[in-house]
C-alpha cells in the first residue's frame, strides 16, 4: 500500500479537459515547419521567434521548448520524446513509430507532453518536496517516505503514458516500500494500479512490473536490474482491461510486465516516488482509438 504519503484530495481542472498541442502544425505548406519561408523578420505565429529561425512556425511557442534536441520544438514535434526525424509512422495518424503505441495502426494523438522547462506548469499538483529546476523536476525521499505529482488530464482507458525518469537512490531497506513510477488511473493514492520499477518488499532483487497500491501485491512482474543513476523510461500501455508496464534504456525495452487494469472511480494521472530519491526529465500521455 501507498501508505506514508498524506496527500489532499486533488481536484485539477483544464479547460478543454486537454492540453493544446499540434504536431501537424497551424500553418501552410512548408511554412509549420522550423525555419519556414518566411522572411527574417516575419513573425507567424506570432510567439517572438521569427519564421526564419523558429523551431515551431504556425504554432506558438514562445519558449522554443526542444526535449530532444532535434529541429522540431516540443509544440510540433510528431514525437517529442525522442530525436527523431518527425517523419510520420506507418500509419499516417502524426505520431512517429517511436511514441506511438501502434505503429501500424491509426488514431494515435499526442494529448500531453511536458519537459518541465521551467519546473511544474500552472494545473499540475504536486506534494511532499520536490525541487522544480530547469529541464527536470526531483525529490530526495528517505526511508519509506513517498512524493508524487499528479498530471493536469485523467488518461483514458485506452492512453499510454510515458515518463522519462531516473532513479537516483534507494534510500529504504529490505522491509520498506521502495518503487518508482506511474499511476494511471488511480484514486486518492488508495486504489488502482501502479506501473513501477522496484524492490519487492522484503527482497533486494530489482523488478518491473504492476502493483496493487493498496496492497502492495504484485501483480505481474519481470526482474530487471534497473541501475540507480542511470536514466529510464516508463511507459504505462492501457487498452482491452489491461496494463502492459515497460521499462526502456533510450528506445529499446528492457523488461515488460502485463495484467489486468484496476477500475476505479474519479480517478486521475500520477507519478510516484517511495524510498527512492528519484528526477523526472519529462511525461507524456498519447491517446489512442
């Protein structure tokens, strides 16, 4: 059970009940594309970058936000997460093969992502400590002590939520609770499922899989010696009354974990730290048919 942490009843509301975001662009021919046609002082979109230099023309970005580095900002990046070269997948539905949970399937929209470029936005809540910093979000837990962050959107039934995350150190012994990771659809930190990497209570062999944060029992699981240190992502893949938990060094996954979802009422989105002092570099929420 999520046991130690206190935490409020959180209500988060966003307007649309979305957060903006176009990887396709707002504008016209080559002009949403990073340094589009326009002339060095033209504007589009108006967000202080000009066409000739900005990495999103046709959407707003004023911050130029680029998780991975690649020509393409955050706000019109097919695929955010990873560096890529923003050419659609296979199935043509604007989001590349690498964050999309079927590749070959259309429907896919990216419904969130954030790389936490100037801490937590306005709408996330976020309890017990952690320290908002430029391009990533942290907390120092000790001992069967926990933290989280709950997203401004509830993922559907059928989303897949990403988090790329390291776990810095395990602060707990064998008879706490140790795990890092995502809820998906929970409530009040006292029902649903979690998709985590952690220690089994009791044990030092290191795992992913998804729990029952009431009990804490395991409900499907794969060992994997994830290193503390070492960066990871997370990825939650929701669909058919099922949760298939993933564990990835980059692009490439390591260690894979499916069960039974948990229904739950009211639920939201969160992230979830016990015993391991843990940062987050960015999350991201894709929804599909």
């Amino acid at each position: 059970m999520l046991r130690v942490i206190a935490l409020p009843a959180i209500a988060l509301v966003c307007g649309c009940g979305r957060i903006a975001f176009d990887p396709l662009g707002t504008g016209t021919g080559g002009d949403d594309m990073p340094g589009g046609d326009g002339g060095s002082s033209v504007d589009d979109d108006q967000d202080g970058a000009p066409d000739s230099g900005d990495n999103c023309v046709g959407v707003s970005n004023p911050g130029q936000e680029n998780e991975d580095g690649d020509a393409f900002g955050d706000a019109c990046d097919r695929c955010p997460a990873f560096f890529d070269d923003n050419v659609d997948g296979a199935d043509n539905d604007g989001v590349t093969s690498l964050c999309d949970p079927h590749p070959t399937a259309g429907g896919d929209t990216i419904q969130l992502f954030e790389g936490f470029a100037n801490g937590f936005p306005a709408g996330w809540a976020a309890v017990n400590g952690w320290t908002e910093g430029t391009g990533e979000v942290s907390v120092d837990v000790g001992a069967n002590f926990g933290a989280a962050f709950t997203l401004p959107i509830v993922a559907d039934t059928t989303s897949t939520i990403f988090v790329g995350f390291v776990p810095v150190q395990n602060n707990g012994a064998q008879g706490d609770f140790r795990a890092v990771g995502i809820l998906p659809r929970q409530n009040g930190f006292l029902t649903g499922l979690a998709c985590v990497v952690y220690l089994p209570t009791g044990t030092s062999v290191k795992t992913v899989g998804n729990i029952n944060i009431m009990t804490d029992a395991t409900l499907a699981s794969m060992a994997y010696t994830w290193v503390e240190g070492n960066p990871y992502v997370l990825r939650a893949e929701q669909g058919g009354g099922q949760v298939k938990c993933d564990v990835y060094v980059g692009t490439t996954m390591m260690a894979t974990a499916t069960s039974s979802a948990i229904a739950v009422a009211t639920p939201s989105t969160s992230f979830y730290t016990n015993s391991i002092s843990t940062s987050v570099q960015w999350v991201m929420v894709v929804d599909s048919p």
